[in-house]
C-alpha cells in the first residue's frame, strides 16, 4: 500500500495560541510522576525549553507507546523559544498484521516579565507507511504560563500535575481506540488548564495581566 498521510489544512493549530478556558474537552480522563526539569538558559534573559516524543511501530514491535509530562519554570525572562513534539509513525504492517503507535507530549512552560517575546512552536505529526489498518495517534499539548511578577508553582500545584501525569501514564499504555484516547487526552488537558488557572490566579499582578495559553495539535491514522 501506498504511503498514507493526510493533507494539512494551510492554518496548522501549531501555529495558533488558544486560550486554555475556551477549548472544549472530552469525558473524564484515565492514566507517573512529574519532575520538575530545568530549561536551558541562554545569557541576556533569554530561554529555550524543547521536548519531543516519538514512537515508530512496525513488523518486529508492532505496539509502540510513549507519553511525555514536562514542567519547565523559566523565572523572569525577556524572551523565550519553547518547542513540544510528539510523532507516531506506522510501518510496513498489515491489516492482518495491525500497528499500533501512540506518541503524547504534555509541555508545561511558566515565565515571568512583561513584554516578554515569545516564540511557541507546538506539533503533532502521524504518519502510516505502507500500514494497512493500523493506527497511529500523535498528539501536543503546550501550555505557556505568562506573569509579570516571578511566580512558581506551588507544592499542591505541583501534586495535581504528578497525578495528572500518572493518568497520562495508564492512557498511553491502554488498548483504547485511538479517537477514545484523543478524547480523554484532552480530558486530562483540561484539568491541566485548571489546576494553572487556579494557580495563576495567586499570582503577582503587574501591568500586563497573567494568562494561560494553550497549543494543542492532533494527528492521527486512521482519521475520526
């Protein structure tokens, strides 16, 4: 069979900043730890902080799955690059001979300063070679958490997201659907978006007012 891969509509959702409170979310979600990881820091005040999940099934590993749960605290920048990928691909199976690959990366970014440039580029890439029936899911989700004043999350923020993650754990490893994990992916995603907003709402005011954005991308073979 050929090579599958959908055409991309011209505007990407990578390249669109979403408000986390707008975005709808599925039913109530399913399934390890957060460690808080360092970001890159460049001199001047500026940061980079990059993740990346990728999972390649095919005939000799035909279930790859893999999940990634990041928190990246810049502290007060003047600018910043933050990068989330995840990709899936499918190769060479059969539909007697199923694939199945699933690739999640959670981004969770905080940076304090005003008028701070940022540059967010968020994408989930799936891709079926020659993969009669199988199923690839990739899906990113980035949230960027933007205050004027130094703000960090605090112990009981940071609990909710290690079980948030340990959620994200048992769904990436389940044998769900594809669209039924899509779903309960943004479940998860919108309890993300609470417990930020929730924090975001103690910190320090300034100027400019303190926001949750989020960048969300889904790929996935077959489509739903």
């Amino acid at each position: 069979m050929n090579q599958h891969r959908k055409p991309r509509p011209p505007s990407a959702l990578s390249q669109r900043a979403v408000r986390v409170g707008l975005f709808a979310a599925g039913a109530a979600g399913l399934a390890t730890a957060v460690p808080a990881q360092a970001a890159t820091a460049a001199p001047r005040h500026a940061a980079v902080a990059v993740d990346q999940t990728f999972t390649r099934a095919d005939f000799r590993h035909h279930t790859q799955t893999k999940d990634s749960f990041t928190v990246r605290q810049l502290g007060t920048v003047s600018a910043a690059t933050v990068r989330n990928q995840a990709n899936a691909v499918g190769v060479g199976c059969s539909v007697d001979d199923r694939c199945r690959s699933v690739a999640l990366s959670f981004q969770i970014v905080t940076m304090a300063g005003e008028r701070t440039h940022l540059t967010a580029v968020n994408r989930g890439d799936a891709v079926n070679k020659y993969c009669d029936g199988c199923q690839t899911l990739a899906g990113a989700y980035q949230f960027v958490v933007s205050t004027p004043r130094p703000f960090a999350l605090d112990g009981e923020a940071r609990r909710r997201l290690n079980d948030i993650h340990r959620r994200l754990d048992v769904l990436t490893r389940s044998t769900l659907p594809a669209a039924d994990i899509k779903t309960r992916a943004d479940a998860l995603a919108a309890e993300v978006d609470k417990v930020l907003s929730e924090a975001v709402a103690k910190a320090p005011k300034g100027h400019e007012r303190p926001r949750v954005t989020l960048h969300r991308h889904l790929d996935g073979w077959p489509a739903h």
